[in-house]
C-alpha cells in the first residue's frame, strides 16, 4: 500500500517537473499575435531544439546563437530581403527555407558558417541582385556550409542577368560544391547542357539517391551511371534529353534504382529498358501507342505500370510475360471511342491485376471475350473484377473478322452490344486464343524497314498464325533433321 502510495507522488512530482522546464519556444521566442509581423512563429520540436516560420519580414530577423534550429522557413517577405555576408553565421539549422522572398545582396559569404546544414529550399523567389565573383546565382553553394548538405530544392527561382539565362546552373559543378548530397529537387531553373568531355572526377553524385528535374530546359544531361547511388529518378518535360543521349538504356548501370518517372517527355516507346531494380515505372503523358509483346521482361521486379493519358491503341497479350509481381496497372486514355486497348486475354491470364481504367471505358467484342464469358460461367474461373458479364462491348472492325454475318454486325460498328449477347453475332472457333501465353513470340521481322514493319501491323491478325504455323512446321522439321543426323552418327 505505501508503496503505491509512493509510487504515485513519484509519478506527480516526474510530470510536474517536466511541466515546470521552460520550453526554448516560450523563453526566447514568446509568440505575441499583436506584433505577428515582427515575429516568427516557434514550434518546440524536442527538449533542445526549436523550428521557426517567419512569414511577412522586412529583413533577417535575429537569431539567438547556441540554440538548435531543426527547421528556419522564410517566406511571404513584405519587402526585398537582404542577405548579404555571414546572415547566419554561427547558427545551427538543419533546415533553412526561403520562400516567395525577393532576395538581394546574395553572394558566395551569404550562407557561410552555419551549422548542420542538411536541408536547403528556395521556392517561388526572384533573386533581385547577385554580388558573387562570376555573377552566377551558383557560386553562393561554394560556401563552407553546403559541405555538409544532404537535400537541395530549387524551385520557381528567377533571377535577372545581363544575358538572359548566360550563367546556368551546371549540374557537374553543384555536385562538386555539395559532395553529401543525397536528395536533389529542381524545378523551372535554366540547367547547362552536357558537355561530354569535361567530367573531372568519378565520384560526381555518387551519394545522390533521388533527383527530380521538372523544366529545367537543358538538352542532354551528365551520364546518369555517374550517379550510382540511384534510387528514384524523375524527369518531367526534359524531351530533348530522352532524344540526345542514351538515358533509357543506361538505365541498367544503376544498380539501386526502383522508381522512374519519365511524365511529359514525348516517349514513343521504352524498348531499351532493362533493369534488375525498378519495381515502379510511370509513363504519364507521353506518346506510347501500343505496348508489344514481353516489353517489360527486362524488368523482372516491376510491380506498378502506370500508363495514364497516353494514346494508346493497343496492349499485347504477352505484353507483361516475364514480371511475376504485378500488382497495380494504370490506363486512363482520354480518347474519344473508349475502347479498351488491353488485350481481353489480360483479363484472364492477370485476374489479381488492379487494373485502373476510365469508368466508361469498353472492351471490344470479340472471341476471346465470349470465350472469357463461358469461362466464367461455366468453369468458375477467376477472372479480373474489370469484366462484369452484364456489360456491353464495343464493335469494332477486328470484330467483324470473327464475324458469323459480317453484313448484320457491320450495322454496330463502333456501337455497344451486350458481352452475353455476342454468341450470336461471332463464330468462334473451339481453339481457345488466350492459352499458351508467354510460351511463344510473334517471329521479329526480319527486315527493319518501315515499311515491312507497316505492313506486319495492319495484317497483324492474319500474319500472327501463318509465322506461328511457320516456325512450329520449322521446328519440326530441325528436330527431325536432328534426330536424322543423330542417327546416321549412331550408325
Ligand atoms: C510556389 O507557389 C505555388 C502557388 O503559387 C505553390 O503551390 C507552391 O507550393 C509554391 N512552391 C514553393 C516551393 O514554395
Ligand atoms: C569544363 O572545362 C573547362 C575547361 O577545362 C572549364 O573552364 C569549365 O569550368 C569546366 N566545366 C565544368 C562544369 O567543370
Ligand atoms: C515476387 O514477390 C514474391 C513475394 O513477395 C518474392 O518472393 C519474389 O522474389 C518476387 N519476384 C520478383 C521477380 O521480384
Ligand atoms: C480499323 O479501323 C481503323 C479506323 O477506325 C483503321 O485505322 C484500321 O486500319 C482498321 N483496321 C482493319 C484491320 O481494318
Ligand atoms: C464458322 O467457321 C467455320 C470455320 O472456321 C465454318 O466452317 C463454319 O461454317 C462457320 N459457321 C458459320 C455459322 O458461319
């Protein structure tokens, strides 16, 4: 009983004593609402350390030394900021963050001596005038305190020049003067260009684990297997880069990347991509038609496809043999007729796909999908949830292929009928399309040029089953060959 007794006023006089030590917030920076313009606001972040948001400043406010500053934020400033020499010298700060300011008096002293400096942003800012040696916005990284650096944002910075844009930010020289780096953010600035012969050093970037580029308008960028320590990597709106340089195949020197993100680039296709890593691949806004057969079979351990907004018209059977993981597909098309361009047989080789489509989106009528309709009934078979046997698929002219009357379909073209309808319309034969996926390949043309690889196409259906008769014929006949020749051996 005394004990617990005892126990308790222990507990009381712990807590009261927490209570009763002063937060740094309420000691040094009292936040007072009459006075929000001349202050900033103050977030006790753990016993000895303190963030500070500072919204509406004239000028640098100051900063007590021998505090730990985990996070300082700038922002929304009444007047142009001047941060001229040493502004933060001898602080702590994790993080500095300077956003939607005008920015005068910069130079390469304007950050120096600070603390663990990890984090540095600057948002939404002009910076109205530059005093470093070269005029270039750059050269205030080559200060002691970015040695330590670990994560740069750069975005919707402005700055005035004499040429416009002459003094570039070279990406080279950036990982030279932040040699920590880890994490690099830049959006809407002016890159330099590549230029091939100037790398100095191996170990550019080798820390870097994420780099996004958003409109950064150069045409090439440093060979990306300098920045072996990859992991994400995303590129918005950089088309001429894709068109000058090898990037998607040099993919495969990085051996830590697992996302990419190429929206906006114009990409026609992928073909080169390999990689023992990647398992997110996203492909937005880009100018993919089709999806051929075994396009990802490089790429064992991809798990989520997103595809949204891209023209495409068609996605092969096998077009996804060789990933077992699969899990997350995503197709929205924005195109006028709304037909699906999956191949029906996706529906039963990836029943467990989470499949996202425009809600009024349609498949096509054909034999695989009536095929899928009597598998459903009669088998039980799992099939994707995509397919609901009470909907209606679009007529098209693949359809009127496998047509019983192809005058009596013809009147449907590019209209609905009911997926349990559709018997009635096709005659499909027993052989049953959508088994043996991934065990055979449609033959390579053999020829590369355009024109035969035109022709393959609009003929697709018919050619696909004389060069599959073809090869098996073949085949046989290698094997008897082979066996012929064993035997003549044997004798
Ligand atoms: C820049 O401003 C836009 C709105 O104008 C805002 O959405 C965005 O978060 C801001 N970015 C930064 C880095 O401050
Ligand atoms: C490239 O080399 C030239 C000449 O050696 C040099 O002036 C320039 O600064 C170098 N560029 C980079 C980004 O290192
Ligand atoms: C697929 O996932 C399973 C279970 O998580 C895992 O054991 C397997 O290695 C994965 N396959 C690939 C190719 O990543
Ligand atoms: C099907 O119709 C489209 C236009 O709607 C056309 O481009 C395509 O060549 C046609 N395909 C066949 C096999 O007739
Ligand atoms: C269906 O197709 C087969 C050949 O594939 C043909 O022999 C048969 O007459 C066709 N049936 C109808 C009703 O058109």
């Amino acid at each position: 009983m005394y004990y617990i007794i005892y126990f308790l006023i222990l507990i009381i006089s712990l807590t009261n004593a927490q209570s009763s030590t002063h937060s740094f917030c309420t000691q040094y920076y009292p936040y007072d609402s009459q006075q929000q313009h001349q202050q900033c606001e103050c977030e006790d972040i753990s016993p000895n350390a303190i963030s500070l948001k500072c919204t509406g400043h004239s000028y640098v406010p100051h900063f007590l030394p021998n505090i730990h500053y985990k996070r300082i934020e700038i922002e929304s400033c009444s007047q142009d900021l001047q941060i001229g020499d040493k502004t933060f010298a001898d602080l702590n700060i994790n993080t500095l963050s300077l956003r939607s300011c005008n920015l005068i008096g910069l130079n390469e002293e304007s950050f120096s001596k600070i603390n663990h400096l990890e984090k540095f942003v600057i948002g939404n800012s002009t910076i109205n005038s530059l005093s470093t040696s070269t005029g270039n916005f750059q050269d205030i990284f080559f200060s002691d305190s970015f040695k330590t650096l670990k994560s740069l944002t750069l975005k919707n910075v402005h700055y005035h020049q004499i040429h416009k844009h002459d003094k570039k930010f070279n990406l080279e020289t950036l990982f030279n003067q932040l040699p920590q780096l880890n994490r690099l953010e830049l959006m809407n600035i002016y890159l330099d260009n590549y230029r091939y012969h100037n790398i100095t050093t191996t170990t550019v970037g080798q820390h870097l684990t994420y780099l996004k580029l958003i409109s950064t308008h150069q045409t090439s960028l440093l060979p990306i297997e300098y920045l072996s320590s990859l992991e994400s990597l995303i590129l918005y709106r950089l088309p001429e880069v894709f068109r000058t340089q090898p990037l998607i195949s040099s993919i495969k020197k990085l051996k830590k990347l697992k996302y990419i993100d190429f929206t906006q680039n114009q990409l026609v296709n992928i073909d080169d991509l390999q990689s023992q890593t990647i398992d997110q691949i996203d492909l937005s806004s880009n100018l993919i038609e089709t999806i051929d057969e075994y396009t990802f079979e490089h790429v064992p351990k991809l798990r989520i496809l997103t595809l949204t907004k891209n023209p495409l018209q068609s996605i092969d059977k096998n077009a996804f043999c060789g990933i077992e993981n699969l899990t997350r597909l995503w197709i929205n098309t924005e195109k006028q007729l709304h037909i699906s361009p999956l191949d029906n047989c996706i529906l039963l080789s990836h029943p467990t796909l989470d499949i996202k489509l425009d809600a009024y989106t349609k498949f096509q009528c054909n034999c695989q999908l009536v095929n899928i309709f009597h598998f459903k009934r009669r088998y039980a078979k799992e099939i994707n949830r995509l397919f609901k046997p009470e909907q209606a698929c679009i007529v098209t002219n693949n359809t009127i292929i496998e047509a019983k009357n192809s005058q009596q379909i013809m009147k449907f073209l590019n209209h609905p009928i009911n997926i349990f309808e559709l018997d009635n319309f096709l005659n499909c034969s027993l052989d049953n399309q959508c088994s043996r996926l991934c065990q055979e390949r449609k033959l390579k043309p053999t020829t590369t040029t355009l024109s035969s690889n035109k022709l393959q196409k609009t003929n697709g259906n018919v050619q696909k089953k004389t060069t599959s008769l073809s090869t098996s014929l073949y085949s046989f006949f290698s094997y008897t060959l082979f066996l012929l020749l064993f035997a003549i051996l044997y004798l």
